[in-house]
C-alpha cells in the first residue's frame, strides 16, 4: 500500500518581484521523518480551490506555522498591529478546510499558527498580542538570538491528567517546548478539550474529541529537529497511525 498523503496547506509569499506558494522544509519533513507519510503541498488557492478535490486525495493535514497571523476580522475584531503580516490567501484555504475535514474524519495535526486557525475556523478567538495581557508571560522568541538559540526550550506545558495527548506520550504529565508566538488562544472554541496549558495559564494543546477522526493542535513547534525530541515523535507518529487507518477505511 503506498504511503498515506498529508496535505500540507502553503503560505503566500512574495520573494524578489515574484509571488510564491511556500511551505517550509522543515513542516514538508516532519510529514516524511515523524509520520512516515507522503506530503503534498496545497496551494493558497482559497475561494477558487476545489476543495473536494483536494480531500477526495488525501489521508491527513497538517496546519503549518507561519510567520503571518490569522486575519482577526475572522474573530471580529480589527487588527491590533497593522505591522505584523496577514495572509488572507491562507485563511481563505485553511479555515473552509479546517471545517470539512474535521466533518470527513479526516485526521489533523495542527502547529503554531494552524492552531491558532484551527481554533478561529471552528468559532473561537485569539490574543493579538499575549504579552501584553495580564498574567500571561512574553511567548515570543528574541529576534536576535541564533535559529538554535529560538528553537530551544522555552519552558514546560503542563498536560492535562487522562487526556489524548498524555495518552499519546505514555502518560507525561510536563513536557519542555520551546515558544514562537506572539498570538495565542483567547476564547476556545465550542467542542475543543484542552490538553496542554503554559504555567500561565495560556492553552498550549488541544483535541476536538468530537470529530470522527485523530485530531492534535499545538501552540510550539514539534518539528523542529524532530528526531532528536521523543516526544514529537510520538506526536507525528500517531498521527500518522491515523492516516493509515484513514486510508485503509477508504480503501
């Protein structure tokens, strides 16, 4: 049998005079490495994507993170900083996506900014700037630290007792992630279960126990060098038990 498909949904970028669909290597190779799955990446297409097309081919999702945020006018709100980059290509492809294949029992894995998506897209709302709420800490990595020095642990996430995901990680009950994130998940959407929290308070990891199939958000970025972290490695890897199972129910 071959290898299940994760579609892998692609930013809209502007490189030189020239604009592109991009997807990072390193979501592309957590699909291969984590879940031994075959990626395939999705246009930012948004309105003139076939979306029954594109799900009648695939086994899985995964919701990269990305530098831009999700336009808030999807919350109704306005934008609290005109200076941070949207990518309205992306909401109009994730957010009708998100819906119909969480109704298909398609299975998700969701990081970063496709948590935050997947949490809009199925009624909630965001923190445009969480450092600046009270009680909350300041999530965001220092611009002028190194790559290796941004990746690295921030702090811990405190798992939630009986959960999925401490199910899926053998029973944990803290993990070290590291942090990115200047947005985070103010009011959760109906139907999702919290499954990991900062110290804070903030949601760092939620399921939708009512969809028909394997579903994972996270606030941090599991890919990153993902064979030397157990714990994302169990993450892609159930997940990508999901979309086998997925494809054979298919088939």
């Amino acid at each position: 049998m071959r290898r299940p498909i994760v579609l892998v949904p692609a930013c809209t970028r502007q490189i030189g005079p020239h604009p592109y669909h991009a997807a990072q290597l390193k979501y592309v190779d957590a699909v291969v490495l984590g879940a031994d799955c075959a990626p395939m990446v999705l246009p930012a297409l948004g309105a003139a994507l076939d979306l029954e097309a594109s799900l009648s081919v695939c086994d899985g999702i995964m919701l990269t993170g990305s530098a831009s945020n999700v336009h808030p006018s999807h919350y109704n709100q306005d934008v609290y900083d005109p200076s941070l980059p949207q990518d309205p290509a992306r909401d109009a492809t994730t957010l009708p996506l998100v819906r119909a294949a969480l109704e298909r029992g398609i299975p998700i894995i969701a990081v970063c900014r496709g948590f935050q998506e997947m949490n809009v897209a199925l009624g909630g709302s965001l923190y445009q700037a969480v450092q600046e709420v009270e009680g909350k800490m300041d999530h965001r990595e220092d611009p002028h630290a190194s790559i290796d020095d941004q990746y690295r642990p921030a702090h811990d996430v405190i798992v939630t007792p009986g959960g999925a995901f401490q199910r899926m990680l053998g029973g944990a009950t803290r993990i070290a992630v590291n942090s990115l994130h200047g947005q985070g998940i103010d009011r959760l959407a109906p139907g999702i279960a919290i499954e990991a929290v900062s110290h804070d308070g903030l949601v760092e990891a939620f399921s939708v126990p009512s969809a028909p199939g394997f579903t994972l958000a996270v606030q941090w970025h599991p890919e990153w060098l993902i064979l030397e972290n157990p714990a994302s490695m169990a993450m892609f890897g159930a997940f990508g038990l999901a979309c086998r199972a997925f494809q054979a129910g298919r088939a």
